[in-house]
C-alpha cells in the first residue's frame, strides 16, 4: 500500500473536490411563486413537448427594464415583458397592452400634442391574474425618476415628460413638457416595459431602491408569452409558455436561450444542433450556415449601419481631416463592394446616409463610388503630395491618421487592414490601433480615448436608437465634450450650424412628411461634408433551423411574434 | 507549530492589504465601465452619465473609492441626489464586512455573482488535477523504472508533444473531432458546450458528460508536465543508497517503490500542487471560452475587460487570500513528509 | 592485432576535460536535445533567410479576391481572410514570436537573477522583503496585468527597430508582461543557490581579498548558479512562445496588421474546417519550435544538473 502520508494528500483532495462538487453548480432557484393562470388548461397535454433553442452572443443584464441597455436583454423582454405596442417589419404597430394607438384623430393626442391618453386593454394579465393596469406604467415612471434607484437612463421621461397619471385603473394620461414626436418608439416599448407595480412596490417601499430586488433576477410575474422559469446569469435561460397570455398560449412550450461567449461557439453550436435559432450572425458565417442545409438566414432591417466617424474637431484634428475635400477623398479610396461581397459574401448594401433604408433616406444621394484616381486628385487638389516613401505630406506634416476600432471581431480586423492597404494605395498611411469600448467610449472626463480627441478615424455600427424614429443628437455642437461637459458624446466635433438648424426643426416637428423631408436636406449636408463615411448596412441577420416553422423576426422589437414560433 | 501559524497569519495582513491597494489602483485604470452601458449600439446619455458615475461612486478620488471597498460607506453621509448636499447614508459594508459591492455589469452583489460560477470553475479544476496527480505518479514512475525502454522514449515523446501544444488549439482540435466530426460521422458525439443538457437539467451524469471534453484539454498539457517531473524525481531517488539497502535487506520491490521511493518522489509534486491551486481560480479563460463552462475564468476575463471593479476586485481579493493560505498550508503539509523540517 | 595500448604516459599527460566540455559531451549524447538543436536552427534560418524571398510588405499586402485559398504555386501556404500570404506571414510572424520569447525571457532572467541573488546573498530582512514581494506578485494573475497594460497603453507607446525591422509598440506591451510575469520561479531558484554558495570557501577567499558585493555576486558566485538558470530560461522561452499564443488568442496580442505565429492561430479559430491550411502551418510553427526548446532545455538540464543521474548512466 502507498504510505500513508501519500494517501493524506490523496485523500484531502478527494474529499475537498467531493465536498466542492456535491455544493454543486448552483443555478438560480426555480420560481418560488407559481405562475397561475386563471384561464382553463387545454384539455389534453400535446404528444412531445415542443422545445426550441435560440442563442444569443452577449449575456443579458438583468430582467428588469429599468437595469438594462442592450439589444440582448431587450430580445429576452420581448418574450416576458409586453410594451404597449410591437412595430413589425413593415411599421405597422401590433397593439399589446395599449388599446390602440392614440392619435390627434381618435382624441388620444391632444390638439397641442402635449397630452396622451391612452386606454390599456382588459384582458391583459400578469401571470399571477393581477390585470394589467395603469397604475403600473405611473410606477414604471417613478421608479425611472426616484433617485433611490440607479437606471440606466431616464432618457426619454426626463427630458420630455411632465407627469403621468392613472385616470382610472385601465387609463393612462401622460402630459409632455414639450412636443415629442418619437414618443410612441420610445415609451413603455423598446428597451422600456411596464414593471408590475404590486410586486415591485413593496420591496422599493422596504428597501429604499430596486437596484437589488429579487424579481430583477428571478422575474417570476410577467406579462408576456412566456414566463421565466430559470435564469443562470452567462449561460442560459428557460423560459414555460404562459397560459395567461392574453392572446392565448404560444405554440412552444419551452423555449431556451444559450448564451455563448462569441460568434464562434454560436456557430458551432448551431451546427451541432445544439442551437436552433442563431442571433446577430455575420455574414462571413453564411456559407457555413447554407453547407449544413439545415438552415435559413432571414435579415430584418433595424435602422443600423457600420460607418465610419472621424475627427473633424479643430482643436484636436489632424490638419488634413478638417478639409471636407480629403474627406471625401478617403470615402472615394475605398472599395466597399468589394469589401462586402469577399468578406460578407455580398449580403449587405452600401448606404449613403445614417437613415439608410428608411424613408428618412434621401432617395437622391447615391453612395460614394469607389474612384481612387478622384481620390488622388483630390488630395493633390487639396495640396497633399506624394513624398518619397509613397506617403502624402504638406508642410511638413505627413498624412499619417490614427484609426482606432474595437476589438473582437475578426471580420472587423479584415475590414480594417484592407482600408489600410486601401488608403496606402492613395497615398495615406493609417495607424491602426485596436482596444475596447472602456477605453475608447470613456468619458472626457475619464481621458477617453475618442473623448478627448485622440484618433484621426473611428468605426462602429450605429444608427438609430429608437428606430423606427429618426431622431439622434450625435452631431450637434451642443454635445460636444469639453472640461465643463465631460459626458458629452459628438466625438467627432461636427459642428455645423446649417445641420444645428435643420435637428432643431426636424425635433419638434409634427407633420411627417416635412420630417421626412428635414431629414433628406441633414442627410445631403452630411453627404456633401463628408462628415461620415457609411460601409455597410448592419441589419439583423439570423439563423433558423427548419426544422421550426413560422418563425420570423422584426427589426424594431425582434422577437415579437415569438408566440407564433413552432415546431413542425 | 501554533505559534508560527500564528505569525504567519498576522504577517500577511498587512501583506494583504497592499497587495489589495495596488490591484484596486490596477483595476481602476481598466477603462470606464459606464462606456459599455448599452452595447456598441446604443451611447449612454450624457445626463444619465453624469447621474451613474455618482451612484456607483466612480466620480469619488482613487484612494476614497478604496477606502470604501474595504470599509464601506454607510457609517458615513453621501450625496445620493446629485444636489451636492451629503444627506444620505450610503448603502455599503465594505469587504471587510463581507460586500464586495454591486456588479457594475449585471447590477447585484459581486459575491453572488462569483459565487455561482466558483464551484464551476473548482469542479473541473479539482477534478482535472486529481486525475493529473494520479495518472502523472503512474505514468511517471513507469517511465522511470522502465528508463530508455522504448515505452519511456514513446511516454517521453508524447509528453513533450503535450506540453508544447498551446491548450485552445487543443481544445479546439477536441471539439471538431469528438463533437462535430463524430456527429457527422454518424457516432456518438461529446457535447462540446455547457455544463449540462438544458432539456434534461443539471444531472450528475449530464454534468459528467459535459465535463469530458474540458477536462482532457485541460489534462493533457499538465499531465505532460507533471509526469516528466515524477520520473525525473523517481530517477533520483531510486537510484539513492537507502533504496538500495532496502533492496538488500529483501523488501520487494514494490514495497520499496511505494514505502520509500515514491513518498520522496511526492514532495516536490505536493508544492506544485500547492502553490497552483489558488491561481486555479483564475480558471483557464480560453477553455471556459471555447467548451462555453460557465466559470470564473470567464467572468474573470469579461469583468476586466469591463472595468467591473467589484467583481474583478473580489475575485482578485480571494484569489490573493487562498495564495497566503495555500502557501502556509504546503510549508505545514511540507512537514510530514520530511520531518527534518521544523518551524519555531 | 594489437588494441590501442594504454600507454601510462598518455592518460596520466592528457588534459582533463573542463565541466564545460563534460557537460557539452553529456549533451551531445542527448538524442532528443540534438533533434531539437536542428529543428531550431532549420527554424531560426526559415525566419531569418526568408525576408531574402518576400518582403514585408508582400507579408502584409491585402488582396481580398484571393482570400482564403488554399495551398497553391502563387501561395504555397495559402492565404489567410484578408488574402494576405501565409508562407510570407509565417517568416516574418516567426520573427516576432521568437524575438518576443527571447526578449521576455530577458526581461524575466534578470529580474528574477537580481532578485534572487541580492535575496540570497543578503539575507536577513532584505531576504525576507524581496520574498514577500515576489509571494505578493504571485497574487497578480499574469492575464491580468496583461489586460490593464494592454489597456493602458495601447497606441501610446512608440514603435521601435531593431535589426532592421520595425515593431510595434504592442510588442513591447507583450514583452512587459511576459517577462515581468514570469521571473518569479527562477528568483526562488536563485536565492536557494546563493543561499547555499554563499557558505562555500571560494567566497570567504574572495571576500578575504577585499572584494566588494557586487563584484562577488557576479563574478564569483553567479558562474556557479548558472546551471539552473540557463535550463530554467532555455525553458521559459518556450512558455513565453506559448504565452504570446495564448494572449492573441484572447485579442490582446500584437496589433494588427503585424502578423505573429500566435495572432494567425487567433484568426483561423473561426476557419478550423473551413480552411485548415490557416491554422496549420502556425500552429505547427509554434508546436515545432516549442518542442525543440523543450528538447534542447531537456537536454540541458541532463547535462549541467551534476545531480541529474539520467545522463550519466549512458
């Protein structure tokens, strides 16, 4: 036998990893509170338990609203969690809590536009048989306003709202301090739901705050098509049908979410059929998808693209970058088609505005050609010369730029060397630089790196926020960071006041088709300028086993017709 | 005995504390985590900015943010309302108290969230050395006693291939056949992420499953390492002149081999065994990543990454305690094993 | 006939081999050192003699319509997602993988001499403070220092040349933290080697004659320690290699468009059935100079270690 000092040191470390391992994994704990339905049960349960797997690449926050900011979270509230209305692919709004949708027509706007009555419907329930009511969306508004309680963001109520009040348990009123034409993308839909104001109350009325209450993990009463069953925060949810539902119970009877750590094991979940819906896919991941013939790849227009941002600020800009010409002049060195049909297999287009694919779009602008003989004659135009090592430079100052991204994507890293080798063809060297959004996004006040002006050009998929609304103020002067507003974020110093004129009106105006139009005229100033240089259209493209059948997505609230998803 | 535990415990304190001082300073400067708020498609709004950075504390002095980590801020007034005016008490304990604060990314206590991916992480990491110790002690003595046979050239040959291999090429070599490949091939495949099936829950066997394929990539490169260890340990002793003599004296040789030769052969791989294991929990990030185990390697990774500082700080702060601990227990454990040791 | 006769006059003149060159024909008669020793001088030439071939442009020349092809005439290795070569890649990769190995274990190697000799020599409380400190940066999770470096300083530190080529700033990042990470180990090694020396007759000799410290930590004792810490670097150039790895693979490596053996790897994760050729030929890179190290530092140890009994029973 092995002596015994031998079998201690054995033993001690069978016994701690058995002590270890039969403390076991811990996943959240199954709902304390069941989730009953006064409805009837169907009479006889289905032959196989209908199960359906979606996947998503980015772990969501937290199940209460409030807590939450990415698309991610947003996609697990539209299962759980109703708004008042869904917008589907074709803006037609699908009512849920709401009624129907106030408008100056119907009385529910005001002549003035400041106030909005809204009726909520009655037959809607949380999953304990609470109705839904109008009480609970004033709560939702306190709590976003209380300062006990560390919101993400009290943006849109802050700034536009002045009250809101329950006229009566299924009446809502909501007063404005100011016309406010997105308030039907924004209100209680979106990334903004309704909190269920008896379970909620009486844990901020113990505690002070919401920031730590149970439900915010747990979200045990919900109002949507399917209730939460289990939540183990990086790895997975489970989510049951809800019997309650006011449409009447969804076709699934169980639907997962895995959570994967990057594109990657996405896909190869996705192949080995461990994931049946994939989210987010890129493109270079389509010929894969399509070699399985397991899957169909719909795409949903969401508002977004991946453009280009540059420095133009004078105090901080290289020289050259603020000459509208050389701008342009970058735009014209780079071949996008050519980036889009090799690195995304062809399935993204080429915008030429922030509003692409939208009605905001300026139907005239065509997007920048490729034309590197322009883009030569441009720069020379504009007084930068060729030097002796192939690298542009004028008095003495080398148009050498700084090009900062986000790391993490491969298709990025790709995209990214071949401006490099784009922009050296014409003559203009790039440094490329690569980090993450901590440092980069950072506060002026925290030396960020894009906040204080320290890069040349830059690139993320943005658009819009509240799509399907226009508005945004990224490129307003107001914004613009400096020592006495440190959070402001137009990094770009675009500071225009033809542009500053054009946003204020478009802001408050009420006829939608002059709104369209003010966007048009943005859109053409910003064209013109060069003050963004769009690649390609970022739609949502996603993966769906054929296995299942109707399933089909929207580009504003992405899974709102979870309910109609089955198996075949 | 006592009293040098003793000593040593009181010495790392202080110890402690600077080691605790100087990564909070580290991880302050790992970006601003407020930037992050939203994903790469939404910017946080100016106002709410400003209104985040005071209720998480961020926009307090380096030092002060420390002190409050480690004592806490409720015996103390703090302006909750942005109205510069300090009337509230804050909310909290500090670690010393036992709250590392609230998660900046998913807004609840640090502690629960590493304790939920702690037993992960240590499940397949006890396991793995387990298995590694075991087979390392085999495999190397093997070789030692068969020395220049053709099995220890072959047993040397794959050994040194193990550890030359970088872990997630391994890993990701593990994955494509065992769990892609096979499935196409019509066998059965290895699950290749996750901890368990979601259909059939967190099962011993499910688990036991999901743990295969991890396990062997995390072996395979420590089992190259250790084994190559046992045999050059085993070589020396064996060929000491108490082995001999027990040779002589007509004990079998596996009396010999297990009584004397191996104990001494033990030692060495008890300190390695010793001083790895806390920095076991900083998890290998990359497997975590690949086989998708829900550990505290990745949250490890991702909370740097995000400038989370009350995860990223308690974990560090554990990793640091079980350092100090696992040092003293190994020099104590150390002890039994050569008695000619002795502490005062 | 006649053996060659033991003439007593030729053993008892014949010179005595130095330590040097008993370790030197100890190693000789390593097989595997050996095998190593050649595949690391075929490796040090393929990255040295290849710039003769390709440029380092034509290492980073973009050309997205020849994109992950395979191995063919034009490129015998294929060409990775931006369509840049891989053979050519591969040599000036290499060149930055081994020089960070190299220069990381320099980094490491006189941190952790310096601090393991000045432990050992000196004893006392300076012994025990450079202990706690070097206990106190085993607290320091190497990842993690990797990612607040990382972070802190990219784009800001400069590009430097050496032999000819330029490097990123990201290199010197890499280095840092490989280095200063990994000094640990051979300080304690050290230490126990001064620890026991210090005591040996040579030193109380020199320090008879006036030397001053430094002179006899140098001069005198160090040449004896040397054995372990030439096996122990030899030995932490490969782990270095294998860190760099590790850490491009996690995103943090060397900035692009620079190509390492270990930021290629990272960039073929996605492309593992698709195109395999983008994986292979770094992977084997890294695989083969790795193992020749551990080879050659294998063979080392057998030679220098006087303890070490494997070698001698031959």
């Amino acid at each position: 036998m092995m002596r015994k000092s031998s079998w201690l040191v054995l033993s001690v470390l069978v016994i701690t990893s058995m002590a270890l391992s039969s403390c076991g994994p811990q996943p959240t704990p199954a709902v304390e509170v069941p989730a009953e339905a006064p409805t009837t049960a169907p009479t006889s349960a289905p032959a196989a338990a209908k199960e359906a797997t979606l996947s998503l690449t980015s772990n969501p926050e937290s199940m209460n609203p409030l807590y939450a900011s990415t698309w991610y979270t947003e996609c697990v509230f539209d299962l759980i969690l109703l708004p008042l209305w869904n917008i589907d692919d074709q803006g037609q709004y699908q009512m849920e809590l709401a009624q129907e949708l106030p408008t100056l027509q119907n009385g529910g706007i005001s002549a003035d536009g400041l106030t909005i009555t809204l009726k909520f419907r009655d037959d809607a329930n949380w999953s304990d048989g609470t109705p839904v009511t109008a009480d609970d969306a004033v709560f939702t508004y306190d709590m976003t306003m209380s300062d006990g309680n560390g919101v993400f963001s009290r943006y849109p109520f802050d700034t536009y709202v002045e009250s809101m009040t329950a006229v009566d348990p299924k009446t809502l009123e909501i007063k404005l301090s100011s016309p406010y034409a997105d308030w039907s993308t924004s209100f209680f839909t979106g990334i903004s739901r309704v909190l269920p104001k008896h379970v909620l109350q009486p844990v901020f009325d113990q505690e002070g705050t919401l920031d730590n209450a149970q439900w915010n993990r747990t979200a045990n009463i919900v109002n949507g098509p399917f209730t939460l069953t289990e939540f183990v925060s990086d790895d997975h949810l489970t989510l049951a049908a809800n019997e309650g539902y006011w449409r009447g119970r969804p076709k699934l009877d169980t639907l997962f979410i895995r959570i994967f750590a990057d594109d990657a094991a996405q896909l190869a979940a996705l192949q080995s059929g461990q994931s049946d819906i994939g989210s987010y896919i890129v493109g270079d991941q389509i010929p894969t998808l399509e070699a399985t013939g397991m899957f169909e790849t719909p795409t949903s227009a969401n508002g977004y693209i991946v453009t280009i941002f540059m420095n133009m600020d004078p105090k901080t800009a290289h020289p050259a970058m603020t000459d509208p010409n050389v701008r342009r002049a970058l735009a014209l060195a780079i071949d996008r088609q050519l980036i889009i049909d090799q690195i995304y297999n062809g399935i993204y287009t080429i915008p030429a505005t922030y509003w692409d694919d939208t009605v905001y779009d300026n139907p005239d602008l065509e997007p920048y050609p490729f034309d590197p003989e322009g883009a030569k004659a441009l720069l020379d135009e504009a007084g930068w010369t060729v030097g002796t090592d192939g690298v542009r430079e004028k008095n003495g100052t080398i148009l050498s730029l700084r090009y900062v991204y986000i790391s993490g994507d491969d298709t990025t890293d790709t995209m990214v060397v071949t401006f490099q080798q784009m922009l050296a063809d014409v003559g203009v060297k790039l440094d490329i630089i690569q980090n993450t959004q901590e440092v980069l996004w950072a506060s002026y006040g925290d030396k960020g790196e894009l906040a204080i002006g320290n890069y040349d050009l830059t690139q993320w998929s943005d658009g819009m926020w509240y799509f399907p609304s226009p508005s945004t103020s990224y490129f307003l002067c107001s914004e613009i960071p400096s020592a006495d507003y440190p959070t402001g974020y137009n990094w770009f110093g675009i500071c225009d006041p033809a542009l500053e004129e054009l946003f204020a009106v478009a802001d408050i105006e009420v006829d939608p088709n002059k709104r369209i139009d003010d966007y048009h005229q943005i859109g053409k100033i910003m064209y013109d300028q060069t003050y963004i240089i769009p690649i390609r259209s970022d739609p949502d493209v996603w993966a769906v086993n054929t296995r299942l059948k109707d399933v089909t997505f929207s580009g504003v609230d992405p899974l709102m017709f979870a309910y109609q998803w089955d198996v075949k | 005995m006592t009293r040098y535990i003793i000593r040593r415990l009181l010495q790392a304190v202080p110890l402690l504390v600077i080691i605790t001082a100087l990564l909070f300073i580290l991880t302050a400067n790992l970006g601003d985590p407020l930037a992050a708020f939203g994903g790469e498609r939404r910017r946080l709004q100016p106002a709410d900015r400003a209104r985040l950075e005071r209720q998480l504390g961020l926009d307090r002095p380096l030092i002060e943010q420390y002190a409050i980590w480690l004592v806490g801020n409720d015996w103390m007034k703090v302006d909750l309302d942005g109205d510069s005016i300090a009337d509230s008490y804050g909310t909290r304990r500090g670690v010393l108290r036992g709250d590392f604060g609230d998660s900046f990314q998913e807004r609840r206590p640090a502690i629960e969230v590493i304790g939920e991916r702690i037993w992960n992480t240590l499940l397949l990491m006890v396991a793995s050395e387990i298995i590694v110790i075991i087979l390392a002690l085999l495999v190397g003595t093997f070789s030692a006693l068969h020395q220049y046979s053709f099995w220890d050239h072959l047993i040397t040959t794959l050994s040194f291939i193990g550890y030359s291999m970088p872990i997630f090429w391994l890993a990701l070599m593990l994955i494509y056949l065992f769990g892609v490949n096979f499935q196409r091939w019509g066998l059965p495949s290895l699950p290749t992420v996750g901890m368990y099936d979601l259909s059939v829950g967190p099962t011993v066997g499910q688990i036991a499953l999901h743990m295969l394929l991890p396990l062997t990539a995390l072996s395979v490169v420590s089992l190259a390492a250790y084994s190559r260890y046992v045999r050059s340990q085993m070589l020396e002793v064996i060929h000491q002149d108490y082995i001999r003599t027990a040779y002589a004296k007509g004990l079998s040789e596996r009396t010999v081999l297990r009584g004397h030769a191996l104990k001494n052969a033990a030692l060495p791989l008890v300190t390695i065994v010793g001083l790895d294991m806390p920095l076991l929990l900083g998890g290998t990030v990359v497997t975590e990543a690949i086989f998708g185990w829900p550990g505290m390697g990745r949250l490890f990774y991702k909370a740097s990454n995000a400038g989370d500082i009350p995860v990223t700080m308690g974990i560090l702060f554990i990793i640091a305690v079980l350092v100090v601990v696992f040092q003293l227990i190994t020099d104590i454990v150390y002890t039994y094993f050569d008695p000619r040791i002795r502490y005062e | 006939m006649a053996t060659a006769s033991l003439n007593a006059d030729e053993i008892l003149t014949s010179k005595p081999l130095t330590p040097g060159q008993v370790a030197w024909k100890r190693f000789l008669r390593h097989r595997m050192a050996l095998v190593g020793i050649w595949i690391l001088v075929g490796l040090v030439l393929y990255v040295a003699l290849g710039p003769l071939f390709f440029s380092e442009a034509d290492a980073n020349l973009v050309d997205l319509r020849q994109k992950m092809s395979g191995p063919s005439d034009t490129h015998p290795f294929g060409t990775d997602m931006a369509g840049r070569d891989i053979l050519a890649r591969t040599i000036y990769g290499g060149q930055i993988s081994i020089l960070i190995g190299i220069l990381a274990v320099v980094v490491s190697v006189t941190v952790g001499v310096l601090i393991g000799a000045v432990a050992g020599y000196f004893g006392g409380i300076v012994d025990s403070l450079l202990m706690r400190f070097t206990e106190a940066m085993f607290n320091i999770p190497q990842l993690f220092l990797l990612i607040v470096l990382a972070k802190f300083f990219a784009g800001q530190t400069p590009n430097f040349t050496l032999l000819g080529r330029t490097y990123s700033g990201s290199v010197v990042i890499i280095v840092g933290v490989i280095g200063l990470t990994s000094w640990m180990y051979l300080a304690r090694i050290v230490r126990s080697s001064f620890l026991s020396l210090k005591e040996q007759e040579f030193v109380t000799a020199a320090r008879a004659t006036g030397a001053s410290d430094a002179s006899i930590i140098f001069e005198h004792i160090l040449p004896s320690a040397m054995a372990p810490i030439i096996v122990s670097a030899t030995l932490e150039v490969a782990n270095a290699i294998l860190s760099e790895a590790y850490v491009s693979f996690l995103g943090m490596g060397v900035q692009p468009p620079t190509a390492t053996w270990g930021n290629m790897l990272n960039e073929a994760y996605n492309q593992l059935e698709g195109a395999p050729w983008m994986w292979f030929f770094p992977g084997t890179l890294i695989l083969l100079i790795v193992l020749a190290i551990n080879f050659v530092g294998d063979g080392l140890r057998d030679a220098l270690d006087p303890q070490s009994l494997a070698g001698a029973q031959e």
